[in-house]
C-alpha cells in the first residue's frame, strides 16, 4: 500500500541496505503499523460520527489541562 520512492544520485557508487530487491528496513512491520494507524483513524472517525459530543468533551479536557498550567 505505502510506496516508498528511493532517489539515487548519480554520482553515488554506494547504494543503501534499502535499495536492495527483497530487503526492507522492517520486514512485515511497515504493513502492521500501517494497518494499525489505519484502524486508529476509522475508529475515531465512526466514534466523532456516532457520538458527536465526544468531541467537546475531549476540547473541554484539553482547555481544563491547559488552564492548569496558567500560573
């Protein structure tokens, strides 16, 4: 799904680890991790669209936690 673009200079006889065909910094955890923000999004996507008063909870929260550290 992510397509990661590699840029080699011309002048460079040394190529990254990650330039290497089948090789990849972290095999098999790019696609987790990205599955995972993925999941995190639409989870609170649907709960904004579900119950919308969530989101002047969280604002109420955060503007309480701010105002604390207002001397």
């Amino acid at each position: 799904m992510t397509h990661r673009a590699r840029y080699k200079e011309p002048d460079t006889s040394l190529g990254s680890s990650a330039d290497v065909p089948g090789r990849e910094v972290m095999p098999g955890g790019g696609a987790f991790l990205e599955f995972l923000g993925v999941t995190l999004a639409a989870g609170a996507f649907v709960l904004f669209v579900v119950c919308p008063s969530v989101s002047e909870v969280l604002v109420h929260a955060h503007a309480t936690r701010a105002a604390a550290f207002v001397p």
